[in-house]
C-alpha cells in the first residue's frame, strides 16, 4: 500500500492511537518511516492488552504497572505503552509548503474536519485549496456549505480529501476534489505536489450550469467536478 494511501485511511478511520508492537511486521518500515518524517507522533497509551494474557484491556494505574482480572498485578514496558498518532499539523503545514504557500497555520473551517490552506495561482487563475477529512458525515457537509459563502467565497476551490470522492456531497459550488494521496507524494521529510495532477486541476473548465457529476473520474482527478 502506498504511504500516503496508508496515512489517508488512518486519518479517515479516526485511528488516532497505533500500537508498533500489534502492527503487522511488513508495516513496521513504514511506520517507522513515517515517524522519522515527523508524521507521526508518539503519546502514552492509557490502556493496554494484557502483555501476559493478550486477553483482556486492562487499565494503565502507573508509569509501568497495571492490573489485568485473570492474571494480576501485570508489570509493564515502555514498549506496552508506546503509541504513535497521525499528526495533522505536520500533514497540513506539509502540504501547504508543496504548494508554495506561506507558513501561517492552517484555517480551520470546519473543526477537526475541514481547514483552509490557502490560494495558488495568478489573478485570474487563482484556487482556494481546503484540505478536509472524514467527510461522509451529512452533518459536516450541511456545515462546510452553510461556511462557503462568507468563508471561501466564490473563487474556484481545490479541496484536497481522505475522504472517498463520491462519499463528498457539495451541491451548487464549484469545487474539485482530489484525494490525498492522488495530490502529493512523500520526499524527504515532507511532501511534493503531483505536477501533473495540480495543473490538471488549476486549469479545468468549470462545471457546466446546472450539471452535477460524480464520476467517473479522470485518471489525474482533474474532472472530478460537482455543481
């Protein structure tokens, strides 16, 4: 699986706490790969599977130490309570310095959802590019249209998503959707912009009016384009 693909299921699935040790031993690269690039941050597990029995959850009551129902008073590693989460600051100020935009933290939009990056392009060709995930809820798109008007206006807009396409429902605005993955590439300890994919998606013709589309899309996401 791709990295990106990987690190887009993990925010859309709202994994916020993985454990290296229960990961699978071919992923174990990327992961660590991952948190040498910064994507990932390590926090403290607040509870475990028991190390002794892996048969129950029991609750972390000190730095190393646990009580499990069956097996006791369980001691404890670093390595039990080591837990890596996807971070999205990294991941939002990444993208915004492959596009060439400022430094300036991401507008959040929608809270934990959707956040704004920021604008590419000359006059005239300029797009707004919001970066959203975990989309599929109605709640969230009904909250990202009633925003549209005064927070993002009605300059064309680029919304970069882990969310699958044609979960996406944005009635009457003139938005591309390209997925994460599809937009960027890892390189280094940060991100590249596709090329060919952003030119694509900077120079497409408009939704025709009245239109709605949802697939099937162009290979570079290019005609992913909703009305």
């Amino acid at each position: 699986m791709d990295s990106l693909v990987w690190l887009a299921s993990c925010l859309e699935q709202g994994r916020t706490a993985i454990a290296p040790a229960l990961v699978p031993p071919g992923q174990r690269k990327r992961l660590e790969t991952f948190r040498q690039m910064g994507a990932l941050t390590q926090v403290r597990a607040g509870a475990v599977i028991c190390p002794l029995c892996e048969a129950h959850g029991v609750e972390v009551i000190a730095a190393d130490k646990a009580v499990c129902d069956d097996c006791g008073p369980v001691e404890l590693t670093t390595e039990h309570l080591r837990r890596l989460t996807p971070d999205g600051d990294w991941l939002r100020r990444r993208m915004a310095q492959a596009l060439g935009l400022s430094d300036e933290p991401a507008w959040a939009l929608v809270p934990e959802r959707v956040w704004r990056l920021g604008d590419i392009g000359r006059s005239g060709q300029r797009r707004r590019v919001l970066f959203g995930q975990r989309l599929g809820d109605v709640s969230t798109q009904r909250t990202l249209l009633s925003l549209w008007p005064t927070h993002i206006g009605e300059i064309p807009t680029i919304l970069v998503t882990t969310t699958a396409p044609e979960r996406v429902y944005l009635p009457s605005v003139e938005v591309q959707l390209v997925p994460l993955p599809a937009a960027f590439r890892t390189h280094g300890n940060g991100l590249v912009a596709d090329e060919a994919v952003w030119a694509g998606l900077q120079f497409a013709l408009p939704p025709l009016a009245g239109l709605s589309r949802h697939g099937p899309f162009a290979h570079d996401f290019s005609d992913v384009l909703l009305s």
